[in-house]
C-alpha cells in the first residue's frame, strides 16, 4: 500500500502534467482572426451615378448577397472639394478599422490642383479592384461616326465652340481632355458635373457634344442606342466580345491610336482603408476583397464595364501608387493644372 507522501507526490505530478497539456493545447490553439465588430463606412468620394459610386454599390450588394461580412457595409458619398471631403475623412479616421474608402484617380489628382493636405500614403492601401478604361462618346444622332471625323470636326470649328463634359475640374476627364487637344491641335469647352452618371444624361441631352466617360457611366445609354463610342483611349482594344449593342461588343471599339489620336488613359479603382490599422485587420479586408473578385457577379460585372481586370496588394500596389503619382504630377504640370 502506497504512503501518504507517495499518493500525494503522485496527485501532484498528476495535476502538473495536466496544467502543462492544458497550457500546450491553449498555445496550439489559433488565434481568433479579427473582424469587424460594428458598421463599415465605405466612402466614395464621388458623386452618385459614377463609376466609383457604382462599383462601391455592387461590392456592397455583393458581400449581402454571398454573405461576406457579418456586420453592415454603409456606402457614403463625399464628393466634396473634388473627393477632398472623402480623403480628408479616412485620413482622419487614424487606426479605425471600420472606415474604407474606393478610390479613383482623384487619389492623386485632388491633392495635386488644390493644394489640400493630403497624400495617399497618409491612408492604408489595401487593393487594386481593376483598371478603367475611358471611352470618348457622342451622341448617336451626331453625323460623326469615327473620332477622326468627330475632332476634324472640332478643329474646322474653331476653338471653343464644342462641349466636352466630364466629371470635376482638373481630374480624370479634364487631364484627359487637355492630353486630347494637345495631342490633335484641337479646343474644347470643358463643362464639370459632379459624376459621370450625369455627364451622360446631359450627352444624351444634347447640352455638351462629347465626353470621355468610362464603359460603366454610359453603357446603358449606348445600349439604348443613344450614344456612340468612337474610340477607347489604351494601347489596345478591350477583349470583351459579347454584345452590347444589337451590332458592336467592346471589342468591337477601335483604340484612339487606331482612329489618329495618339492618347491614352487608365484609371484606377482601387480601396483603401483608415491609417493605423493593425496586420490582421488590413488581412481581413485583402481577403473580403479576394472573395469579391471571385463571385459570379463580379466577373460579370467587369465584362459588363469594360474594365482591366489587374489586380494587385501589398507591396506591388504601393510600387503601382507611386509610380501613377509621379505620371499624374508630370500630366498636370503640362496642362498647367498644379496648385500654385
């Protein structure tokens, strides 16, 4: 019969090697991988009816419907001073996980003509969703059926006598527009509205003559049959071959290389998130942004618009961020559009 120490060492050796196993399965265990614990906010800082405003939309319909997120996704719209209201609200949001933003190339361009404090470093990058394409449209009731004929045109015209209407002053559209005219020895009137959605209403309207919109922000107008797209401004022609129109697919748009205009444009549609936020939680959204791209409705959606389906994160997109900043400044100082 054992001693009353030997029974005693035994329980306690016992309890020890039960602490240790308890200790050693907790250690094994994972830890818990964050998510977010209330709303998002998700910033576009763009009017409604863009391209911007419209992409933001269908992530957010998207992650509803496959169930991506267990808390809510808020679109918000702060298209003031140029996106400058939206920027400056993420930029301020420092270490809140719950705050994202989209952005376009007014990511670079808004700081750069006003003079606002701000930079995109100044936020988390997070991922490039893709690539847009710009499309120069007129209205289908117009003779003009090439760009060619189009800016021959313009240019017998005389300077200032047609209307390009694009979204914002000294952004995508207008840096565009200049590029255009120096590139073809023409002059346009250049009218802003506050988001592509509206720039095709007033094409449509007959109250300015062209515009250099991206595919989303008029497919539905030229598919009705109400605008015509002459040419798209990238080296080579966009490689969606379905139908849109009862007769032309995206493909089916020369380049504006092809049609004489030596210009060329993408933009940049990409998300960002607060600065300050932790590894685990810029992961978290890497990955609810991988899950996006891969669902049927997205596919679906990039051949829709048109877009340029590159994607990148990490340290591939920062290198990308750069280098279309200094693109960008280099633009805008031509044009004569860098703050003073």
């Amino acid at each position: 019969m054992k001693s009353f120490q030997a029974k005693l060492k035994t329980r306690v050796v016992a309890a020890a090697t039960a602490v240790i196993a308890a200790a050693g399965l907790s250690a094994s265990l994972p830890a818990m991988a964050w998510e977010p614990t209330k709303p998002v906010e998700f910033v576009v800082p763009a009017g409604t009816g863009g391209g911007a405003d419209q992409m933001a939309r269908l992530m957010q319909g998207i992650i509803v419907k496959h169930k991506l997120m267990n808390q809510s996704l808020i679109v918000v719209n702060k298209s003031g001073g140029a996106g400058a209201e939206g920027f400056l609200s993420v930029k301020e949001a420092k270490g809140d996980p719950h705050k994202i933003i989209i952005t376009l190339s007014n990511l670079f361009t808004t700081p750069l003509a006003t003079g606002v404090p701000f930079n995109w470093k100044e936020m988390t990058p997070v991922s490039m969703m893709a690539l847009d394409q710009f499309v120069l449209w007129t209205n289908a009731e117009k003779p003009y059926k090439t760009a060619k004929e189009y800016l021959d045109a313009v240019k017998a015209a005389g300077p200032n006598k047609f209307k390009m209407g694009g979204t914002g002053s000294k952004q995508e559209d207008q840096i565009l527009t200049v590029g255009m005219e120096k590139a073809t020895g023409t002059k346009f009137i250049y009218i802003p509205f506050k988001g592509g959605g509206e720039v095709a209403v007033q094409l449509v309207g007959g109250h300015v003559d062209s515009s250099v919109n991206n595919p989303a922000e008029a497919v539905a107008q030229w598919r009705a049959g109400k605008l015509r797209a002459l040419c798209v401004f990238d080296d080579v022609r966009m490689p969606y071959k379905a139908k849109v129109t009862d007769t032309q697919s995206w493909n089916d748009i020369p380049t504006c290389k092809e049609a004489g205009v030596p210009a060329d444009y993408v933009m940049l549609r990409g998300i960002f998130a607060a600065p300050g936020i932790t590894a685990d939680q810029l992961k978290y959204y890497v990955d609810l942004l991988k899950k996006v791209r891969e669902t049927p409705d997205w596919k679906e959606y990039m051949e829709k618009g048109a877009f340029n389906q590159t994607t990148m994160s990490g340290a591939d997109f920062s290198k990308w961020l750069t280098a279309a900043e200094n693109t960008h400044r280099d633009l805008m100082k031509e044009a004569g559009f860098l703050a003073k």
